[in-house]
C-alpha cells in the first residue's frame, strides 16, 4: 500500500513495484490508506509523513504503526528530523524511504519483507 497525495509519487512507486512482480496499491489520503490497512492482504505500507489530512507527524507515526500492526512500515520523508526518526524508532519503524528514489533500496525492502512472510 503506497499512501502519498502526490500522484506523480504514487504513481512512480507502484509502477517500480509492479516491475518488480509485486502487487501495488495506491491510496492520495491517510483516511484512504488505512481504510485499505484494513484488508489482510496488505504486508507493506509505504506512507508520505507529511499529507493533507494526516495528523501533526509524530502521531500520524503512531496512527500508521498501530493499524499496521505486524506489517512493515516504510515512511517517504525528505528529510526526517532527529524527533521523527526517533518517533518512528519508538514505534517501530525503521525504514525512510527519501526522495529521489533509488531502485535498489527500493528492490532491497521488498525482497525483506516479502521473503520474510513466506512460511
């Protein structure tokens, strides 16, 4: 699941993954996207920090790891502060993904997390 209100983004990431042989799903705003957090099939969650209709960060972080519960989460951030990283440290979340987007660090997440959820 890729939250981002920039479609350009969204777009661009789904489409990576996709190439890669991955499912991608896309949701513009943090209400949509964890309405889809709801469905199992989702194992990834790559999430904007800063969007239209999130909360202040540190508790769009908090919000974001809770729904995903045992799913990774990957935040998109410029440039994350020292108290971000420690927030999404806090909450159990270890992976910044920052713009512009480097194919095999994306590649690198995918292969993790997906090879770790196979029995």
């Amino acid at each position: 699941m890729i939250i981002d209100d920039e479609s350009a983004v969204r777009d661009y990431l789904a489409t990576l993954i996709r190439r890669l042989g991955y499912v991608a799903e896309t949701a513009a705003t943090a209400a949509d996207g964890l309405d889809a957090l709801a469905r199992p099939e989702c194992q990834l969650v790559i999430a904007d920090i800063f969007l239209p209709d999130s909360p202040p960060p540190e508790t769009w972080i908090r919000q974001l790891a809770r729904t995903a519960a045992s799913r990774r989460v990957v935040l998109i951030s410029g440039a994350p502060t020292q108290e971000l990283s420690e927030c999404a440290t806090a909450c159990g979340v270890t992976t910044f993904l920052s713009k512009p987007f480097e194919l095999a660090f994306i590649r690198g997440i995918l292969k993790e997390t997906f090879e770790a959820a196979e029995p």
